[in-house]
C-alpha cells in the first residue's frame, strides 16, 4: 500500500506536533505519524514543568499552547483557583491535561491527519532528496509505503533524518572541538560553587547523558496509588544510598528524587541534581541510539524497572531508618495518570539522541556572551529565540572523583547562558534535501544541553512545518530558501526571532526590531525602541538594509534637514556661510521627522512602495523619529518589496 501527502512529519513529540499544526494551517495536507501509541512525547509524559528559563522569550506554538493550558484550569476551577495560581500562566500542568489540550489542538486541523503505531522501516532517497519512507503499522504488521513533498523529523532519537542517510554525531566532543569550555569529561558540583574537581580533562567520548522517566507522584491520599515491586528488583542498585543516609547527605525522599509541583497535588519527579542514587540511569542507555525496537525496548524497560525499584527501595528496605520509610510512603503514583500503563509514563526520557550534521552546528559559545558584546552571537538566520541555562546530565555512575557530590558530565551553566538565537540552519541537514530535522537538531553535546527543552523543539518544529510550507511552494531545496522571507512569515505567526528587554514583540515596530536583532543592528539586549535615533545609526540601518533582499533600490536619506518644498523661494540665501555639513550634524545628530517625511516621499514615489506618510512635527519644529518608528519603516519597506518580487 502507498499513499502520499504533502508533508510528513515523523514523531509527534511537542517538536513535531508544532511542525504538522504549522504545515496543515498554510493549507498543506500533511501527515502526522508517531511510532508509538502515545503522542505529546515529554510533556504529556510526565515532564509538568517546562523548561524555560524566561517564557517571555518564546512566541508562537508554545505560547498558543500555554493559553489553553491557563485557559483550561480557568474554565475548570476559576480564576481565582488554585489550580490556576499553581499552572504559573500555563507553564506547569498535569500529563493528563497536556495530553488533552494537544488532542484538540491537533483535531482543529482539518488538513492534518494523525496516525499511530506507525514504525519506521526505511527511506528511499533519489538524486540526494528523500522521496519515499516505509512503515509497518502495529498491530497488524501492515507495511506501507508515503511519499511526500516535504519530510520533517520531529523523533527525540533523529531517526528518519537516520535512514535518509543524513550524517550526525553522538556522544560528546573535546573541548577543543569546537573550543567549547565546559565540553568533554567533567565533574562539576552542581551546587552555586560550581566547583570543577581533578579529573576534568574534557576528552570527547562516545558517552551520552542519562535517560530516565519523569514520574507524576502524589501526596494526596485520595489520588494516590500504591507504589509496587517492579517485575525485575535489583536492589544492588540503590543500596549506595545506606551509606548516604547514614552520612546525612541524604535526609528523605526529596533528596533523592527532584519532586516539584504542578496543580491538582500532583507533581513532575524528576533526577535530583544532588543525589548519586536517583532516577537518572547513567551508562545504561549507551546501546539505545543504534539499537533496533527489541534493543531499545529492553533498555526503556531496565529503566522503567529501576525506577519502580527505587520508589519501593526508597519506601520498604529494611535497612533504611523506619522514619525515612514511612516519610517516603507519603508518595504514590497519581491514580489518574497514565491508567492504561500501570500508572507509569510511557515516554523515556531521551535527552540527547542523534545531533544531524547541518548547515550550522550549535555550539556552547552560541548561547554565552560574545566576545565584545552584551549579548549572544548574532544569527542574520535566526528563526527561534532559546532560552534555558546550558545543562547536561550525568554519563557516569558514582565514582571516587565526584567525592560523593558529582556525577561525572553532570553539569549546569546557568551563571553564563543567555537568551539566545537559533539559526535556521541547525535542522537543515547536509547532503540530504527534502527533510527538514527540528529536534535532533544540529549542535554539539553542550549546544544541545540548552536547545533541548520542549519549548525551544516545539517553536524548532513550527519554524520546519512554515519552511516545509514555503519549499514546497517556491520549488526551492530548503537550504536555498530565502531566510528574510520565512523570517517575515515567522513573525507574521508571532514567532520570536530576537528577544530585546524593552519592546513588545507582538507590536509592527516589536517585530521590525527583531528582525533587524538577527541583522546584527543591535549590540545587546535592549533596542531603545521609543528613544531619538541619532541620524548616523538611521543611516547605517539603511546601508545594511540595501544588502538584504528587497533593499538594494532603497534611497539614502536627505543630506540635509532644510529641504524646502517645491514652489519655495530659496533666495536671498548664502550657503557657504552656513554651518558646514560635518559640523551641523555633530550640533544636531538625530534624524528629525521633516527628514523622515521627505525620504518616505521619495521611496513612494520612486520605489512605487505605499509607505504611511509622515508630516513634520506639528509645532513647526524638526521633532524627532524614534528607534522603533525607523526600523518599522525600513522592514515594512523591504518585507513589501520582497513579497512583490
């Protein structure tokens, strides 16, 4: 059986949720298949709590997707509620109401068609496109063949991009690498000393960081199901914590597991950064990437094994002290979370799977500084702005070197990450066209340690459903796509591009600020939007303009500010005893509105452009024209001339 359809997303993780709602809503026919019976990946898995350091920082999908989780706790309990005091504006929520809230944003997409239980078996590439993919359906073991005119990769583990024979990575590189300064072997208390200790030679291996489940636990009784002996017990796993417990590093439950809230008692349970013994399983996901199912799913159940293990370790061992035991009995699984799977997420937590080698790797110096700036390097392809501190999780158990406080590759930049750019070409793959690949994105070990968040993936993979849109219609690859055009349609969908402190991103002038943010106009957070713009930055936004597409025709501004009309008699007059040039504008160094109003004059006249006219200030006086009012200008001038083009 063969069908067809114009894109195909494989993998419904939030990364590829976000592609096929982008795709379907610019008219494509797109299809959406997941391997598993489960979509929503992390966050309808457990994962309550998204990462994100600054949720202003994010636009689009995620912030469409945090409305309705606000939204639904609103309608449900009200507005003064707990529930809705405790979902921190949409930010936390149960696994149950994630799942909800993508079901019904996914069925509001008459063009999108889900499809579970679909493996992937192959894909055919033909003249360096990938033209075809094979899958077998579960349960019936139905092989069938798609075709598609744009693919997307939304796994965690980057396996279609795999099977195209798209080049990656795994494991981590040396810090000299890619000059990265934490990269390689490490071991960092994580505690706010950040203190490196011996051994921290940051050679590159093959290791990857630990998987794990994030479990929704309760303390409620009414809600709570008892926690059981997994079928597998092995209780040499945890026995290193007697030890912990004796010495006081570990004094209850919460020192072993990370347990956090979310609204309706529940909670998001996580690895603790503190505990050498905790639900993280370093070493044992090594084989996981490669593996084929039979593999793979002998590793998710070792882990799901010891994670149950640990919870009944944790609540019942004997050689604990009884006060511990009885504290942690305290917690049990959600009884309704996750009823059809014993009460346990059926998503593994996949951390870091392939990294697709793409037309830019993402490197940890992407998200700090740049040297000789107040902010993070520029990206003029920017089409998602990340925002989450630079981490990674263990790749080692415990060992003598972490002098019982750090697992080695366990590690948290939070002190030096900053807001960031990511550019469009981290999920475009070399040599292969016809793919595009927003999770398993392209970036080093420790570039992926902050763009792996949910939030970053799902906005990654509506920027891939836009561009898979615009491929298709333009008949360009998606590495040739002109980057100024999708940034345009970006924004256009309240995507953000660029993050600045003090504007309002959904504005006309918000957006025209981000734009010029990925053209390097600005040098640190703050553009100073409503601020007098001097006349020498509006003519350097010009000079730069005219290099982009849709600039080249643009004029320069008036040399001089005493332009009189037409019809004015300009004599009696002696320009050379005038001011000379150089020194009137160091006197008088802003661009003024009669400038402004005569330079929009000439682009509509001469360019055929419709630009809003300008008149000068009302008083008589030159007045002034504003950072935020120029720039609007401007990209309304270019985005114009490149759609008519």
């Amino acid at each position: 059986m063969n069908k067809h359809c114009e894109v195909l997303v494989y993998g419904s993780t939030p990364g590829g949720i976000g592609a096929a709602i982008a795709a379907a809503r610019r008219g494509r026919q797109t299809v959406l298949l997941e391997p598993t019976g489960h979509i929503g990946g992390l966050m309808t898995s457990g994962l309550g709590r998204t990462d994100i350091n600054w949720p202003e920082a994010s636009g689009a999908i995620y912030q469409e997707f945090m409305a309705k989780v606000l939204g639904y706790y609103t309608e449900h309990y009200g507005a003064g509620s707990p529930q809705v005091t405790d979902c921190k504006k949409g930010m936390f929520f149960e696994p149950s109401v994630a799942l909800k809230l993508f079901r019904e944003m996914l069925a509001g997409e008459p063009l999108l068609t889900v499809i579970c239980g679909q493996q992937l078996q192959s894909a055919e590439v033909v003249n360096g496109r990938l033209a075809a993919i094979s899958v077998i359906s579960a349960p019936d073991k139905e092989r069938c063949g798609w075709t598609a005119a744009a693919f997307i990769d939304g796994t965690y583990e980057g396996d279609l991009a795999a099977a195209a024979g798209v080049p990656y990575a795994t494991g981590r590189e040396s810090r000299d690498e890619w000059n990265e300064e934490y990269a390689g072997k490490l071991y960092m208390n994580f505690d706010k000393s950040k203190e490196v200790f011996p051994g921290s030679t940051g050679e590159g291996d093959a290791r990857i960081q630990a998987y794990n489940y994030r479990l929704c636990l309760t303390d409620v009784p009414e809600n709570r199901a008892a926690v059981y002996k997994p079928a597998v017990y092995i209780r040499e796993d945890y026995t290193s914590l007697l030890d912990d417990v004796a010495a006081g590093r570990v004094k209850s439950i919460r020192d072993v597991l990370n347990i956090l809230p979310v609204p309706n008692g529940k909670t998001d349970s996580n690895n603790h950064h503190y505990c050498m013994c905790s639900s993280d399983l370093p070493e044992e996901n090594s084989g996981y990437l490669e593996g084929d199912e039979a593999a793979r799913e002998r590793i998710r159940i070792r882990h799901k094994h010891y994670l149950q293990g640990l919870l009944w370790f944790l609540q019942n061992d004997e050689e604990l002290p009884a006060a511990f035991s009885e504290d942690a009995r305290r917690y049990g699984y959600a009884a309704d979370e996750f009823v059809d799977n014993g009460y346990f997420p059926p998503q593994i937590y996949v951390r870091e799977g392939r990294r697709i080698l793409g037309e830019y790797v993402f490197t940890e110096n992407d998200a700090r500084l740049a040297p000789g700036l107040n902010r993070t390097p520029v990206h003029a392809d920017s089409v998602v702005v990340g925002s989450y501190a630079i981490d990674s999780h263990a790749t080692r158990k415990r060992e003598p070197e972490g002098h019982n406080v750090a697992l080695e590759g366990f590690l948290g930049l939070g002190w030096i990450t900053e807001i960031y750019q990511v550019p469009y070409g981290v999920m475009v793959p070399q040599q292969v066209d016809g793919l595009l690949v927003p999770v398993a994105v392209s970036a080093t070990h420790m570039g992926l340690g902050t763009i792996r968040m949910e939030p970053c993936w799902m906005q990654l993979g509506f920027a891939a459903g836009v561009a898979a849109d615009m491929s298709i219609t333009s008949g360009l690859a998606e590495r040739r796509l002109p980057i100024d055009l999708l940034q345009d349609e970006l924004l256009d969908q309240n995507q953000m591009i660029s993050f600045f402190e003090d504007i309002d991103p959904l504005t006309a002038e918000g957006k025209a600020i981000q734009y010029f943010g990925t053209k390097g106009v600005f040098t640190d957070y703050k553009a100073h939007p409503h601020t007098p713009l001097p006349a020498a930055t509006a003519s350097a936004i010009l000079a730069l303009a005219r290099l982009l597409p849709g600039g080249r025709r643009i004029p320069a501004l008036p040399a001089s500010d005493s332009i009189l009309p037409v019809g004015t008699d300009m004599g009696p007059r002696l320009p050379t005893s005038e001011p000379a040039p150089a020194e009137y504008w160091k006197e008088h160094p802003l661009l003024t509105r009669n400038m402004l109003s005569r330079w929009l004059r000439t682009v509509n006249t001469q360019l055929d452009a419709v630009l809003p006219a300008v008149e000068p200030a009302a008083d008589g006086s030159r007045g002034v024209v504003t950072t935020g009012e120029f720039c609007h200008y401007v990209y309304t001038l270019l985005k114009s001339s490149r759609k008519n083009s």
